[in-house]
C-alpha cells in the first residue's frame, strides 16, 4: 500500500479500524511541519497551538536539532547502560550547570520520571530519614495530572483515569489544590514528599494562587520533606521561566523533567535532585533500557541550547503577555474566564457554551489546531518560536470562532 496516495479519509479509517481507541483526536492527518507550522496529507496548513503539549517548544523540526540526530544517528544511537556512552556525561554535566542541581538521572517518557521521582523519595525517607519501612505517605493534590501509569493514576482524582484500572497503589494522600492549610494539618512523621505541578495543565492551566508554591517549601523544609515539582510540561521555557517554580524564587528537592527536553524529536525525560536525594541510587536499584541513549542525550544538549541561546524563555515571557492582553479584547458571549503564564494559555468557558470540542473544531476549519481539556477549556500552548504576527493571525481566528452561536 502507497501511503503516498492515501487521502485523510483513508488514513482515519485505517486507524479507526486497527488501532486501540484510546485517543480521539481532531480529524486532521499530519504529514509535515516546520516551526509553528504543520501541513496535513492534503497540504492544508495550520499553526500548531497544542505544541505536542509542550513536547515541541523549540519548534517543529529545528534545523540545529535535526542534524544533532541526524549526525548522532549515523554514529551510534543505543548502548543500554550496561557500557557508557560518548553523550550521556556531557548532557548530565550540561543539565545540572544549567538547572543548578547536583545530579541527572534520565529516563524516557514523563511518566516514567515521575515513577522515578517517586522511587527516589520513598528510598530516601526509608534510608535517610528514617521512616519506617514501607509507611512513607506521599502528598499529590486535587486535580493533578503526572501521568498514565497504575502508581501514578493511585492518585489521580479524574474517575476516568482510574476507571477500570484498579487494585491501585497505597502510600498517597490528596489534598486540596492551592490550599496550604490542608498541607499543615495532613503532614506527620510518615509524610515523606510532596508532588506537585507548579500549574495544572491538563485542569486546564490552573495555578494554586499566589504564594502558595512559596508556602509549600517553607514548610517541607520544616518538616524535613522533600518537595518535589512536576515540570514535564511547565518547564523548559514553556512560562516565561526556565522552570515555572522559579516564578516564586523557590527551590524544590526533585524537579522532573520530560517532553521538550525531546526538541521534538524523541522521548527523553529524567529527575534532578542534589547528592542527598540522588545518592541511594546503587547499581542495580532502578534503570531503563533506553533511558540515556545517546541519541537521545545528543538530542537534548541541543535543544536545551535552542531554549537558552535562541532565547526561547523570554520570547515566551514577552509574547505570553501580549497574547493574554489580545485574549482579553475579545468580545464573546461564552468566555468564563481567561489564564495562563508565559505561552501557556487557557480559556475556560461557560457550560453553556456547549463544551470546547466544538471551538477547537470550528479552528480547525480556520487553520489553527488547538485541543480541548477537560470539557470546557481551550488549551493554547504554541512552540516558542512563534512571533508576534502570527499570534495576531491567531487571536483574528479565535475571536471569529468564540462568537459563533
């Protein structure tokens, strides 16, 4: 079969058909893509404002990060860590020069970083702190999304994410969002971490209020426990900071990275913590097969020195700014309220509205490729290479689209 010759039709039909229905995605088939842009099988194109969320902030195929893959893939692309690899030691001393941290440890999808993270807090409360064997309770809070995997979906609080996927994993406790009282009263002796997202991005980019990640590491600290970040989609440039716990001029015990970290390209993903935290490691205790690759560490020095060199973190800064001031002239009935940070925007409307799916739809058709969360919300989250015309190209498209009946 010609691949070359299917049509968009064809194309859903095949993976409707042979597929696992576990996603429903907009009825547009990609094909190609370059910066914000990307082109569907039958060459319309559309200005990318979900960003693979966030996977893609430098852009859709970066020239400098492509012919790091392209360079590395012609050398040597898997090792296993059973032996060292040429890539692996200068992305670590890279990312922890960059980050401030002691020590990388990489791993492959978010998921799987936050599973490491989790891992590396409960051996460090039992090694270190001196909490009884297996009684370590970890804090997540209301509405969080960390993942897919059945430890992490423990301690979702969406029924779906859980539906169907049960015994699940004890040792989690969750808290209301943005509440620090809660935090006060809930932490005892058995209290070994606490995960959190700095703003909530499959809710919808929520953020807990003002002062509360602040709040947060006073008092972990006072109680000797680790506070750990979730920045797989918020980090890397993506509001307006390197990592978005900076906005409250914190510093967390573990910072987990993921999806940009990729450029794109390919899943990478890993934790940063200090010696304390990332010491009861042994060889042994936990690794992956593919997590250090060298492609995908060849990849990551790269796109890490895009967001910083190219200046990424502040084009976000900037231009999530004017977005938002744009967002905000616009006259629609069915706007409850608008958020974000950086380039990490949402626009939450009225039940009433009928639900965003059809908005996102309506874009579509407009050339602008956004995606729903959580029922009632429009997602924007563009690569970070966008400029501000075509945020006017878009906010002309979302204004026509958000007074549609």
């Amino acid at each position: 079969m010609n691949k070359e010759l299917l049509s968009t039709a064809d194309l859903i039909r095949l993976e409707e058909a042979h597929g696992a229905h576990n996603y429903h995605p907009l009825d547009v088939v990609i094909n190609r893509a370059q910066g914000v842009w990307v082109w569907d099988v039958e060459g319309n194109k559309y200005l990318d404002f979900l960003a693979a969320y966030s996977a893609v902030n430098q852009g859709h195929c970066h020239p400098r990060i492509i012919a790091a893959l392209k360079e590395q893939a012609d050398k040597v692309t898997l090792t296993s860590r059973a032996f060292r690899n040429d890539q692996l030691g200068p992305l670590c001393a890279e990312i922890t020069r960059l980050s401030g941290y002691s020590r990388f440890l990489p791993m492959n999808s978010g998921a799987e970083a936050v599973e490491t993270a989790i891992k590396a807090a409960r051996k460090w409360a039992y090694k270190v702190k001196g909490v009884a064997e297996d009684r370590g309770e970890i804090i997540a809070f209301s509405g969080n999304f960390h993942g897919r995997t059945t430890t992490i979906v423990s301690f979702s609080t969406d029924e779906q994410y859980r539906d169907g996927f049960g015994p699940f994993t004890p040792g989690f406790r969750i808290l209301p969002y943005g509440d620090i009282d809660a935090v006060t009263r809930a932490i005892n002796d058995e209290t070994i971490a606490v995960i959190v997202e700095p703003i909530q991005g499959e809710s919808g980019i929520v953020s807990p209020g003002p002062g509360f990640l602040a709040r947060l590491r006073e008092v972990t600290a006072a109680r000797q426990v680790l506070l750990m970040t979730d920045e797989i989609q918020s980090g890397l440039g993506r509001t307006g900071k390197l990592f978005c716990y900076e906005h409250d001029g914190i510093r967390p015990d573990i910072v987990i990275i993921g999806k940009a970290l990729g450029g794109g390209c390919l899943p990478i993903s890993g934790i940063l913590a200090d010696d304390e935290v990332m010491g009861v490691f042994k060889p042994g205790d936990h690794g992956s097969t593919f997590g250090g690759n060298p492609l995908a560490c060849a990849v990551a020095r790269v796109a890490m020195r895009v967001i910083v060199e190219e200046g990424l973190i502040e084009n976000s800064a900037k231009l999530g700014d004017y977005f938002l001031n744009r967002l905000r002239e616009i006259s629609s009935p069915h706007i409850k309220e608008l958020r974000g940070k950086g380039l990490w925007i949402g626009i939450e409307l009225k039940p009433e509205a009928g639900g965003a799916r059809r908005f996102c739809e309506a874009l579509m058709k407009e050339g602008m490729l956004c995606k729903e969360t959580h029922t009632h919300t429009i997602r924007l989250a563009p690569p970070l290479v966008i400029s501000k015309d075509e945020i006017d190209w878009a906010v002309e498209r979302l204004a026509k689209v958000l007074a549609m009946a």
